[in-house]
C-alpha cells in the first residue's frame, strides 16, 4: 500500500484499546477507535459515507454487543455486519487463547486472530493481512 492504511479498532477494554491504538500509531497507520458494537458500526458506516473507508477493523469477541449488552461474541456480530455489504478484512482478538475459538472466528469470515497483549503477534497479522512487507 502507498498511503497510510486506516484500522479500526473495536474493543470494551479502554486500556486496551488505549495501548493497541498507540502501538498501531507508532507503526504509522491511521487508526480509529470505538468502545463495542453500536459504536464500531457507526465509526465504520461513517468513513465509508465520508469516502475514507477502514482497510482493516480489529474487533474484539467480547464485548457491548448492537443492544449494549455484553455478550461472549459479540464481535461476530459486528464481523458479520461489516461483511455483509463490505469487502474488507477484519481480524478478531480476544483473551482467550483457544484454538477451537479461533476456528470459530475463521469459520465466520474473520480474516485471522490473535490473542490480547501479543502485539508483535497483532503486526504480524496486520502486515499480513493488508499485504505490508
């Protein structure tokens, strides 16, 4: 990619979505937060309606889900939603560290997964996923 790819990343966990954002700012991407899934569809609808469309959306599995509930997989949600009328990558990350979980989120059209604090596991993905060298 020649310009700065834009990321979004959804995720309840404020300290967390705090340090990923600054470690994604740090690398030189462009990168727009949201606190679950009501507010991630609208951050992502509105960069697509602003013609500034997400390369990537980061989300987490638990989380607020579209009623402001917390549900355990929420993020498939908004994954599903985003995927629906968009063809871009979304990645999902969580706590757990269980690869049926994993295969849960690969099997619902996440691009990859990652597990919370692995952060050279995070831009190793996202080079990947976006195709960065």
């Amino acid at each position: 990619m020649d310009i700065e790819p834009r990321i979004l990343i959804v995720d309840d966990e404020e300290n967390l979505l705090r340090s990923m954002e600054k470690t994604l700012f740090r690398q030189g991407f462009d990168v727009g937060t949201a606190g679950g899934n009501i507010e991630g569809i609208e951050a992502f609808d509105e960069a697509v309606e602003d013609e500034e469309p997400f390369d990537l959306v980061i989300v987490d599995l638990n989380m607020p889900d579209f009623d402001g509930n917390e549900q355990k997989y929420a993020g498939l949600d908004l994954l599903a939603k985003i995927k629906e009328d968009h063809d871009v990558p979304v990645i999902v990350n969580s706590a757990w560290d269980e690869v049926e979980i994993a295969k849960k989120c690969i099997d619902a059209g996440a691009s990859d997964y990652f597990v919370k604090g692995r952060n050279e596991e995070m831009l190793r993905k996202i080079h990947t996923v976006l195709g960065i060298e």
